[in-house]
C-alpha cells in the first residue's frame, strides 16, 4: 500500500487559473519525490492539499490507504517544512521544536527525549536557548526541519527549504538533507524549481508545468529520456540545443548534415532534434557529414567553454557547444557534427518524445 497517494487531484480557482489539473501519483515508503517546475506551475498548490491547507475541487488525498481529504491540517500527521521556516519569533529554538508535539498532546517526558534526540541530530544543542532572531539563515532552516522530524510523521512536506540560503551554504544544507531523509522511512515530497536540488536528492521527480504533470521518473531517466520537449528543455544545464529541422526519407537533414532518424520518428515531414551542448563534437573540415558555423559567443564555465555557434543552414540557427578550456577561441568557424547515440527527437506539433 502506497504511503501517499493523489487521485485526480484537482484545484480550480477560476476556470483561467487551474494550477493542479486532474493529478495522479502515488508516494511509498522511503521515497523521496521532488516536484519540480517553473515558479506559478502549481507546486506549492498540490502541497498544501496534501496537508490540508487548501481544498481539492475533486480528487482525494490517500494516506495508507486511508483518504484523508475531508481531515484538517492536524489531523493528518503530515509535517511541512516551508521556505519562510515559519518559526515562533517570540519562542526559544526549543519552544519552537515543542510547538509541533504540544499541540498532539504528547507526554512532557516523551517530548523533552525526542527533542533531546533531534537536537543532537542536528546539531542544535547549544542552540536551544536562543530566539530565531538569535540564528543564521542556515540554523534557522535546521530548526525548521527539526521541528518536523520530532513529530514523526507520516509524511513530509518541503517547500523549496533552501531558496533563502546563499549558494554556498545551500549546496552543503543540500547534501545535509540528503544524509537526513535517506535514513527516515516516511517519504519525502519536496519541492523545488531548482533541477540541481531536484537530481541530487531525489528517488523520482515529477516534472510540472501549467498545472500538468510532464513526466515522473528518476532523475537519470528524467535527464537521459526526457518525455518531450518541455522537460527536455527545463533539464540540463546548459541547455539542450532543440532545432526543428526537415526530414527526408530516414534522415533529418540540418544543412548538408544527415542525421539517420529513430524508429519512432521516420514518416514526420519535419522534426524537433535534441542534442545537449556536451554531445556536439568538434570535427574535421574533410568530414562530410558535418556543419559548419561560427563562434560568436564564448561564456567560460571554468571546465568547460560554452561555446554559441551561429550555423550556416537557413535560416540560421544557434547550436551551443560544451569544450573542455584548454583551447581558446574567438569568432573562428568551425566544423561540428553530432554524437548520434545521444540525439533526441520530438515531434514537432506535440513536442511528445519520438
Ligand atoms: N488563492 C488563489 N486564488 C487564485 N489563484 C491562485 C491562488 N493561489 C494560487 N493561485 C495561482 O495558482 C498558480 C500556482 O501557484 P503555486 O502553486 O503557488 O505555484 P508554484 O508553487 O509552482 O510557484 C499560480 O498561477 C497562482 O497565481
Ligand atoms: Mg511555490
């Protein structure tokens, strides 16, 4: 039996403003589910109806099996990490750890050990005397998570816990969490529309966009065999080159450049190719199914150069190429042909995955 799970969730508020259209998924035990898409798309919509913040319009919110829909926010057993921490400024750090169990009508010598436990866990010992003014950012945020994980519940909620944190301290709260959740059983739903966040701590990442699930898979899966040009677009950075080009017979063509087709995608008059900047190659003059362009751009990634290649098929289009720095460049032209295995093909009306 599934943790979690939505059934056809759905939240209209006017008939133009739909953020959660007819949802389905389902949540197991240790997982970590990431909802990831642009700012507006609904995310934190569907949180809030799996904790009870919101109303669907329809649909239901199982918890083991159980639905849960018509129950308050306490009732549930869900704890929900938000991205202001929501803390108690006129309560102690460890006031505000309590708050949660006080209110569940725990014992006071049960609630003072699983304080104690959590306090260690995360490293807030000598912190619990302090008020949230008292703290950093990232003490904060760890408050805020504590105050989640003392309740043990049955499900967790985060929305987007580290978009307050400087870069630096987000990528190490970032490996913290990881560490933390990896040894929780209940499962995770965490959301974010940060990709680096959503691949690095996820089991499986709903892609979103427009109220509309795009894709659930893994992350690798997410990255190697995106459903369609959205999400093939939204992940990866940089960006994968999509350029719609014609076709003929079992080749796409881009300029004099023949690229064979999958078998998905022969029989299209014209089809979006997708290929990531780091699977565009370097060739030589003498290779003839190559295509020329020249450098326009160059943007240093440390590693790598980014390279933006303005193509000499009409009209031209811009392809960006991933090369290691070691060679410098600057508006010379180039030849460039493609890593076959790694091309991607859409089609071009749907966008679907061919
Ligand atoms: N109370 C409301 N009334 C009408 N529209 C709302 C309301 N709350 C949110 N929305 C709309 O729902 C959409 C999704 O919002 P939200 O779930 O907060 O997105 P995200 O968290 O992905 O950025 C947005 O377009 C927002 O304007
Ligand atoms: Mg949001």
């Amino acid at each position: 039996m599934a943790k979690l799970e939505l059934r056809d969730l759905n939240k209209t508020y006017t008939p133009t403003s739909v953020p959660v259209k007819d949802l389905s998924l389902s949540v197991e035990e240790g997982e970590f589910l990431t909802l990831l898409g642009p700012s507006g798309c609904g995310k934190s919509t569907i949180l809030r109806l799996i904790a009870g913040l919101e109303q669907p319009t329809r649909g239901q919110v199982m918890i083991q099996g159980r639905n849960v829909s018509s129950l308050e926010p306490g009732e549930r057993n869900i704890a929900m990490v938000f991205q202001s921490y929501a803390l108690y400024p006129h309560m102690t750090v460890h006031e505000n750890i309590a708050s949660g169990l006080k209110l569940r009508k725990l014992a006071d010598s049960d609630i003072q050990q699983r304080i104690a436990e959590t306090a260690k866990f995360l490293g807030l010992e000598d912190l619990l005397d302090r008020k949230p003014s008292q703290l950093s950012g990232g003490q904060r945020q760890r408050v805020a998570v504590a105050r989640a994980l003392v309740r043990r519940p049955d499900v967790f909620l985060l929305d987007e816990p580290l978009s307050n944190l400087d870069a630096l301290l987000r990528e190490r709260v970032r490996a913290e969490l990881k560490q933390l959740f990896s040894a929780q059983k209940a499962p995770v739903v965490y959301v974010t529309h940060d990709q680096t966040e959503a691949m690095t701590l996820s089991t499986k990442v709903a892609v979103l966009y427009d109220g509309n699930l795009q894709q659930l898979d893994t992350p690798q899966r997410i990255y190697t065999l995106p459903a369609n040009q959205f999400v093939a677009g939204f992940i990866g950075s940089p960006q994968m080159n999509l350029l719609t080009v014609p076709c003929q017979g079992d080749y796409a063509l881009l300029d004099e450049m023949k690229i064979p087709l999958s078998a998905g995608a022969r029989g299209q008059s014209k089809v979006v190719l997708g290929i990531r900047p780091e699977h565009v190659r370097l060739s030589e003059l003498e290779d003839l199914n190559s295509i020329q362009g020249t450098i326009y751009l160059v943007e240093n990634l440390g590693m790598h150069n980014l390279l933006s290649v303005r193509l000499k098929n009409q009209p031209p289009e811009t392809l960006r190429v991933l090369l290691p720095t070691e060679q410098t460049w600057s508006g010379e032209t180039i030849n460039l042909s493609l890593s076959v295995e790694h091309v991607h093909w859409f089609d071009a009306n749907s966008g679907k995955r061919l």
